[in-house]
C-alpha cells in the first residue's frame, strides 16, 4: 500500500469558532496517526474565515507536540509571503524540537488576495523570485561554514525534508531541476496534473536530498456508509467551492440535500472541472475509486483532504478511507 497522509486547513465550520477547529485538528492529527497514516499536512492561507490555519507553523509544532509519530509539517508554506531566512529559522526549530517528524512544503501562490498580500508587507512579485528563494531557503539548512556571513538558528544543518507544491507545470519543473520531492494540488486545479508528473520524472535531476523523482498528488475523499450519505456531506465542499467563486467566502456550510438547487449551472461545471479528483462514496466505492486513481496516476504518495463540516463524520470518513485503501498496486 503507497502511504496514505492527511490536508487540513483547520476549517471552521457555522456555529463554530477557530479554538474549536484546533481542538478539532488536534483530534483528528491523533486519530488518523492512530490509523496509520504518514503525514499530517496544513496550509498556510490569509483573510478566508473558515480556514483557520494562517500561522502555519505554530499549528504545525502544536500537532506534533500533540502526536508522537506521525510526520507533521506544511502544505504549504506561501513563500511569496516570508523571508527564506525566517522559515528556515522556524523549521529548523520545529525540527529540533520533533527530530525526523517535520516537513516543509513551499508554494508560490500568495495564498491570499492583493490587499492581504499587501498587509502582509509582501508583493505579488515576490513569486517571479521563487526559484532563488528556495534555493537561499535550501542554502540555510546546509552545513554553515565558516565564512557564511547570515545562518540560520536554528536550521542549519538540520535535516528538514523540504518539498515543492503547485498546481501547474512551473514548480514541477523547478522541483525536477533541483532534485526535490513534488505535490501536485489535484484536489483543486487538476487540469495540468498528467503533464507536471510527466515533466517532473522526465526531466528529475538526483541530489543530495533526493535520488529519484518522488511525487505526492491530493485527492478529495469523502467516505460513509452509503454512497447518498457520502454525497450528501460533500455538498459541503462544492457549497464553500461556489461561494468562494462568488466573492463570499465564509465559514464552512452543513451539508444540503439539494445541490442542484443551490449553484447555477455554470457554477456546476465549474465545481466539478476543479473538484474532478474526488472520490465520494461508501467503502466499496472509495476502494475502487483509490484503486483507479493509484492505478492510473502511480503516485508515490496519496494525501488525503475531507472538508466534512461534522467532525464525528469526518473522522469516520478517514477511518472508511484507510479501511478502503488498496493493498497493493
């Protein structure tokens, strides 16, 4: 079986506040760690207030110091928004205080919009210095020597598995180009997911982190016991999908019983074309969709995302999920 991991975004669901999302992502990092999954992933997003995960690295060292074995770490850090200097100074920390169990993953995105960018004192043009910003990021955790003016404190030296994240061709081919670990956000833009895997193997370079080209794709996977119930909870997910598209994003919605009466039909194709990497259903159904999916794309990794607004629910759902996993491929 190719390791399963877990995306969260500490959403914050109607009725609820971001210290329940926490006490929520705390218990859903142990559970799943209990269930055998390998990582525990959360993102960095800013001004969207059902994701509660905007300080990163503070949630990441609060799981791991709440957990004791499963790998914690970011998916992703925004680089646009921080100074190389300060996430290796974080990490190597994290990593220090959890030896062997943190991960980095780097995005190019903002993670925002303009006027967030710009109250984050960061520019939307930083992103066209992404690639020198990942190698200086890279450069802070190697051994320092003894001319090196700057050094990360901690950071330098320490072993901190860093991976690149996107959803088009851009960092797929930087990540091959520097002989790093790959994941493709399929769970939201898969339109360029087969090219970037297929540039990302072609062109992979070995380095010193990484000898062959290792890549991790996300997929959406609601799991229940009936394939009606599963659909029903993920109206939840193409509710906050449309209201994002429609300018209002807000706290996550409880599930409805008519999404069809909820978006237009434009609003639809859209859902679906960005949602396509979902797999929603009972066991037997999510076996057979994680089947084909491992089957077709052969990641070397499968990360997890289920933005179920009952957390009982969503904690069953990676439960059926691991259950359903097939063994091997």
């Amino acid at each position: 079986m190719i390791p399963l991991s877990v995306l969260d975004l500490a959403p914050v669901t109607e009725g609820s506040t971001p210290a329940q999302a926490f006490a929520n992502m705390l218990d859903l990092a142990r559970w799943t760690e209990q269930l055998g999954y390998h990582r525990y992933w959360l993102a960095e997003h800013h001004n969207m207030p059902g994701i509660a995960s905007a300080a990163t690295a503070v949630l990441i060292g609060h799981v791991a110091g709440g957990t004791s074995r499963i790998r914690v770490g970011a998916g992703g850090i925004m680089l646009p928004n921080h100074a190389p200097l300060q996430v290796a100074e974080q990490f190597g920390t994290l990593a220090s205080l959890y030896p062997g169990r943190i991960d980095l993953g780097l995005g190019r995105a903002p993670g925002t919009d303009q006027p967030t960018a710009r109250a984050l004192r960061r520019y939307y043009e930083a992103a066209e210095t992404f690639p020198n910003d990942v190698q200086e990021l890279l450069g802070y955790f190697a051994p320092a020597s003894a001319a090196q003016v700057v050094r990360a404190v901690p950071g330098a030296g320490i072993d901190v598995p860093v991976w690149l994240l996107g959803s088009s061709l851009f960092s797929a081919q930087l990540a091959a180009a520097l002989g790093l670990p790959f994941a493709f956000a399929s769970h939201f833009a898969p339109d360029a997911m087969d090219e970037a895997l297929m540039l990302y193997r072609r062109d992979f370079k070995p380095s010193a982190r990484l000898h062959a080209p290792c890549a991790m794709l996300c997929a959406n996977v609601v799991a229940c016991e009936t394939d009606a119930e599963a659909r029903r909870l993920f109206t939840t997910q193409q509710q906050s999908f449309v209201n994002l598209r429609r300018g209002r994003p807000g706290l996550i919605p409880p599930p409805i019983d008519d999404i069809e009466s909820f978006w237009s039909p434009a609003e639809k194709h859209m859902v679906e074309r960005a949602l396509a990497c979902a797999i929603v259903g009972s066991p037997q159904t999510v076996r057979e969709g994680l089947s084909a999916f491992i089957e077709r794309h052969r990641p070397d990794e499968l990360m997890l995302t289920a933005n179920i607004f009952d957390h009982a629910a969503r904690k069953r759902s990676f439960e059926l999920a691991m259950q359903a996993a097939p063994e091997k491929m």
